[in-house]
C-alpha cells in the first residue's frame, strides 16, 4: 500500500490532471445511466398494474392521417380496429390520396361498424396538411380522450387501448407511450436504426417519468380532446413542416399533466423502414421540429453527448500518457473506468432493448453511442436544407 501511495505521489500535475477530469466525466455518464437511461425499464419494474372495471374505462377516439398509404393502412388497419376494449371508435382522416386509400376504407368500414372515415381535399395547404387533417379527425371523435397512431404502424397486442384507456383513468391528460420501429436485418445500418429510435424514445420517456416532459411521437401518444381546443389546436405551429406530435406536446405538457404507459402491451411497431432513405425521411421531420422545442432537454442530452466525447478522449490520451511514461497506474485506472462505464451502458440499454422488442447491443454499441450525434447532425442539416427549399416554392408561388 506504501508503494502505491508513493507512486501515485509521484504522478506529474497533467498525470493528475488527467486522472481527475477522467474520473469526473465518467461520473457524469454513470449518472445519465443510472438515473436517465434506466427510468423506463425501472419504471415497468416497479409499475403496479391498474385494476379498471370495462364500465369504468373511459370511451377512446383513435385517429389515424393517411396519405398515398393504402398498403400499410390495409396491412394494420385490422390491428386497431379489432381491439379488445368496450368503447373505441377508429377515425382514419384521408389527406386527399391518390391511391386505393378510399376503396380500402369504404372495405372496412363495411366490415367494422366503429370505423369511421372522411378526408381533406387534394389541394390543402403541404405545410399545414397533417395539422388539418388531424383537426378534421379530433372534432369528429365522439369521446374526450384522444389515441393517436399512424397508417404504418400497427398496435402489438390487442389490448394496446385498453392500457391507455386505464392510464387516462389515473387523471392526466396526455399519455406518451413507445413505438418500436423494425429494420429489416439484411438492410444496411437497420442495427443502428433500432438502436437510434430505443435511444430517441429512452430519453423523452424517461424526462417525462421525472416530470419534465417535452416532446411525444404520434406513433403512440394520446391526450384530451378538451386539452386540444383548451391550447387552440396546432395554432402555435402553424407553418411549421411537421410538430404536430413532438412540438405540440413539447407545447402543452408540464409536469402535472403528463404521464408514460411502457408495458409491452402498449406498444406500436412499424416495419415501413425498408431503406435508409425512408429512415432519414422520418428522422429529420423530427430533428428540425426539435430546434423548436422550449425548455432545457436538448441542453440536457447535448451535455450527455459532450461527456461522451470529453470521455473517450481522455480515456485514449490517459492510456497513451500511461504507455509512454510507464504509468501503470493510470493506464490501468483508465481501462477500469472504460470497462464499468461500457458494461454499465450496455446492460441499462439491453434491458430497454429487450423489454421493448429493440434488441440486443453488444461491443457495437460503442460505436453507435458514437455515431449517433454525428448523424442526428447531418440529417438535421438535410433536414433545414429541404425545409428552406420547400418554403421557397411556397413562397415563388404565392
């Protein structure tokens, strides 16, 4: 013990330096795993089950856009609208397709009487459509909560409504749940793709578990209609290309209001990511609107990516420092800290992963962890570059 105490007296004022900052940003990302990334498993973990009589659960709207979308409205459709709940209505708002859309809808609204269906002109505003559309599809709902999906998703289980419809009992407004999104394994990157959207949903869930809720997806959320018409519709965020999921609640929510179903019956999935075309698409509708958000959560996650870097750069200038001057000690303190800090990471992540059908993440995960903000920045970018070149049409033809 004497020997190491002398040896560690030994360490240069950069030896210490470096030894000090390390351990710092390692406790940094310790804190983000065990007190962020782990609240939605710990959250199911700990969640007591909600006992709700049929009579006592209240009567839901789903509402559904759909645009050019007939194969996948035809695919899921039966999913939503065969639900094992006692009062549900399904209202698919076509937004002026030009497929089979209609005829797809006029078939099962023959066979399921609790479909209900209309549409927006061909000509509605591009911006603004899907805000439109969904305001056709809330005014027509005949109940006071609101579940919301899209045509390229489908519920995993039959009873994905019944575990909204006895969350809204427990008095809040909005309701945010987890919409997995499968990759085809032959597809480039779908490894990545999986990890990127269990990371995505991982981060606002949790938030919204600690009371600081800011954005949802419409793949699975749901809220109040009076809430809706309380905070003037998509009013705020009119002219915005997208929001009206994530920048809506990230509008609406608070701490009060907001609560989280993560149960695996509550779950959406989509499997309409064939390329990685289609993934960017969807990515950078939310990545622009996210520049919008109010509040700190990108502050937050952005100084989660800042620790990440600062980490592995002082992990690899402490090894070197540690080789070049025979400090075995600092070398070794080093790799410990990456070891835990990997290991820890990878198990959090692995239990979300495997409670929300993510999959499993081992040694690559570093990698992904790293590639992460690198492509949310490059998709961010494409996605400003088309928002600038779409409202310079709109603009040109005004």
């Amino acid at each position: 013990m004497d020997f190491i105490f002398s040896y560690v007296a030994q360490f240069s004022i950069y030896e210490w330096f470096l030894g000090a900052v390390l351990l710092f940003f390692f406790l940094i990302l310790l804190c983000y795993n065990l007190f962020v990334y782990r609240k939605p498993f710990n959250h199911e973990i700990k969640r007591k089950d909600i006992t709700v009589d049929d009579s006592n659960l209240p009567g839901i709207s789903v509402i559904i856009s759909s645009k050019n979308d007939s194969e996948q409205l035809e695919k899921n459709l039966p999913f939503v609208l065969e639900q094992d709940y006692p009062n549900f209505e399904v209202i698919v708002v076509n937004c002026g397709s030009t497929d089979e859309t209609d005829t797809v809808l006029k078939a099962a609204s023959n066979k399921y009487p609790q479909l209900y269906h209309t549409f927006i002109p061909a000509e509605a505003d591009e911006i603004n459509e899907k805000k439109l559309a969904l305001t056709v599809g809330i005014k027509a709902a005949k109940n006071d909560f609101l579940l919301f999906t899209e045509s390229y998703c489908k519920p995993c289980s039959s009873e994905w409504i019944r575990e909204f419809g006895k969350q809204f009992t427990q008095g809040k407004d909005i309701i945010l749940g987890y919409s997995n999104l499968q990759a085809p394994e032959k597809m480039s990157y779908s490894s990545f793709i999986k990890y990127d959207n269990l990371i995505h949903h991982i981060k606002f869930l949790s938030r919204a578990i600690s009371r600081k809720p800011f954005m949802g997806t419409g793949r699975n959320m749901g809220y109040k209609k009076e809430l809706f018409f309380k905070n003037k519709g998509f009013s705020a965020i009119l002219g915005i290309d997208g929001g009206e999921d994530d920048l809506f609640i990230n509008r609406i929510s608070n701490k009060r209001n907001t609560d989280v179903v993560v149960s695996a019956k509550s779950i959406t999935e989509t499997d309409s990511v064939e390329n990685l075309a289609t993934w960017r698409s969807l990515k950078s509708r939310h990545l622009y609107t996210k520049q919008l958000y109010k509040g700190f959560s990108s502050l937050f996650f952005g100084f989660e990516n800042l620790s990440k870097y600062s980490f592995l750069l002082l992990f690899i200038a402490s090894v070197v420092t540690g080789i070049l001057t025979s400090n075995y000690i600092l070398l070794g303190f080093a790799l410990l800290l990456f070891i835990i800090q990997l290991l820890i990471r990878m198990s959090v992540i692995n239990k979300n992963g495997k409670h929300f059908g993510a999959g499993k993440f081992n040694i690559q995960l570093l990698l992904f962890d790293l590639m992460q903000p690198i492509y949310n920045q490059r998709f961010t970018k494409y996605a400003n570059s088309r928002n600038r070149a779409i409202m310079s049409v709109r603009r040109w033809y005004k």
